[in-house]
C-alpha cells in the first residue's frame, strides 16, 4: 500500500485521474468523455506519467504499476506469514 501512494503521489491530481482510468483500459477518447477534458490535455498528462516514470508506452506504466503493487502485496504477505511462523514456534 505504502509503494502505491508513493507511485500515486508523484502523481497530479488530474494525471492520477487520467492513470485511473488507463488502469481500466479507458481510450484517450473515452477519457474525453469521462474528465471533460480536451484530447490534448490529455495526451499532455499521458505523457507527464510517462515521463516521471520513466517508461515509454501507457502499457509499460501500468505493468510497471501492478508490479510494483504486487510486489508490495507479497512483500507483505512474506513478512506476514514470517511473523506467523515464529509466532507458532514459539507457541
């Protein structure tokens, strides 16, 4: 979770929006629609998150998001289950 908000916040406002609905596969014309918001405007903020996290496509920033809260996910899952096992160990 800690990973998401630090990935999000470097992040504006409108480019989290513009990023949300990417991650639910919406077309740049569907984000038109959606954020009532000129095409330019958003290709311009497309390619803001492309560049702060510096990949080159909107897939690679979205398959880099959901490794990176994959990642973070099992992080906490392995801690979990290590915090588990000396828990019962010690039971």
């Amino acid at each position: 979770m800690l990973k998401e908000k630090l990935f999000l916040k470097q992040l504006t406002s409108s480019e989290q929006g513009v990023f949300a609905l990417a991650l639910d596969g919406y077309s740049i014309t569907e984000m038109q629609d959606v954020l009532f918001k000129e095409e330019n405007a958003i290709k311009t903020q497309r390619r803001s998150i492309l560049q702060k996290i510096n990949v080159s496509s909107m897939k690679e920033a979205i398959d880099f998001y959901k490794k990176t809260i994959q990642t973070s996910s099992q992080n906490f899952t392995n801690y979990h289950q290590e915090i588990f096992q000396k828990l019962v160990k010690t039971s």
